[in-house]
C-alpha cells in the first residue's frame, strides 16, 4: 500500500491544500499494519473535519466508540469537545480533528512508544498538507508524545510551542474536563487564548 509514500518525502511536498490529497494519503496508509494495532482495530481513524482548517485539533488515539465508527472524537468526550467549540463559534466543518495514533489501543492504554514511533509520520504529513495555522494538542498523552517531553500539562499550556514550523498549543483533554470539573475553567481560558488569537481577524 506505498505506507512510506509520503514519509520521507515531506521536504519536497507543498502544503497542496487539496481534499484529494488528504484523501490519497488517507487511501495509502488506512490498511497500515506496522505496529500490532492493525490485528486488533476495527476501523482506522485518520480524521475528520476541514481540510483547509486554520485550526487542527490533536487526541491521543481512538476510543472505543471512535474504533467503530471510524472517526475521531465521537463519544463523551468529543461531545464536551463540540459544545466547547461552539461556544468559540466554531463547528466541526470550520476544524480538522484527528489523532496521535490513528488506530486503538487495546483496553484503551497509552499509547505505547514504538506505535508512536511508527505512527507519527502519519500526523507529520496530515499536518504538513493541512497547514493549518495553529495545532492544540489535546492532554497530556498527545502534547508529552508531540512535543517530546515528561512535563506536566499545567507547565505545557499557556505557551506557543512549535511543531513542524506550526504554532501548537496544549490543553486539556476533553475526557480529563468530564472526570474533573475543575479543569473546565482553566480549558475555557485556554480556548479563549485561541479564539483571541487564532480566530480573531485584526
Ligand atoms: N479520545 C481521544 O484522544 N481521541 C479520540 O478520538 C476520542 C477520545
């Protein structure tokens, strides 16, 4: 299925801007088998939402109900995740949504670090095509894996990473919002951040 296609060959590859892109991309890589997660998945997840976004929304990988539909951000969580987009006056179809590990981890465990190994190139090339303006990694497992490091979320949000020449910010997972309610004040602010800077036009 050409997995590597498009892997090494990023320097090369214009921000294309093209749903048929994504889409061929999606085609060559959606019967991946490099890690064990391809015996155990039901559906691969590669994401959802507007190919043209300025804003890319990055979980950890897909949950139960994400493996059987086959897109991310379906059950509890990525309702949470949708009322708090709206209340920024955003929808699904203004955003592109997908994930670390595009396939689901038994159990639902972390993601383990040679699935990232293996599966990041894929989020590398997603975001290269997307070129979005801004990335926000989603919790503590997508920011710790994206942007390499052990801190904690608390001394991850509030700052303007980079991530392949894109601004990233970090906050929390909506699935941490509905176990703790008193994350939610701190996440409003964070997607306040956002709004004021990334879709606010001056
Ligand atoms: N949690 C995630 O991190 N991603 C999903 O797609 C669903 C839940």
């Amino acid at each position: 299925y050409g997995n590597n296609l498009f892997i090494d060959t990023k320097i090369e590859m214009n921000p294309v801007q093209d749903v048929d892109s994504l889409e061929s991309f999606r085609e060559s890589i959606c019967n991946c088998q490099k890690c064990s997660l391809g015996n155990t998945r039901a559906n691969f997840v590669f994401g959802v939402g507007n190919p043209h976004a300025d804003i890319v929304f990055v979980g950890e990988a897909p949950g139960k109900k994400e493996d059987l539909i086959g897109e991310p951000f379906v059950g509890r969580a990525g309702k949470l995740l949708d009322k708090i987009l709206e209340a920024i006056d955003l929808t699904r179809e203004d955003i592109y949504i997908c994930n670390v590990l595009k396939c689901r981890p038994p159990q639902n465990r972390d993601p383990l670090p040679n699935e990232v190994d293996l599966c990041e190139p894929y989020l590398k090339t997603q975001l290269l095509m997307i070129n979005p303006k801004l990335i926000v990694a989603l919790g503590r497992v997508s920011a710790c894996t994206i942007l390499k490091t052990k801190e904690p979320l608390k001394n991850l949000r509030n700052r303007i990473f980079q991530y392949e020449g894109i601004d990233l910010l970090v906050t929390y997972h909506p699935a941490a919002l509905l176990r703790n309610p008193n994350f939610k004040k701190p996440a409003w602010e964070d997607f306040q951040l956002i709004r004021d800077k990334y879709l606010i036009q001056n």
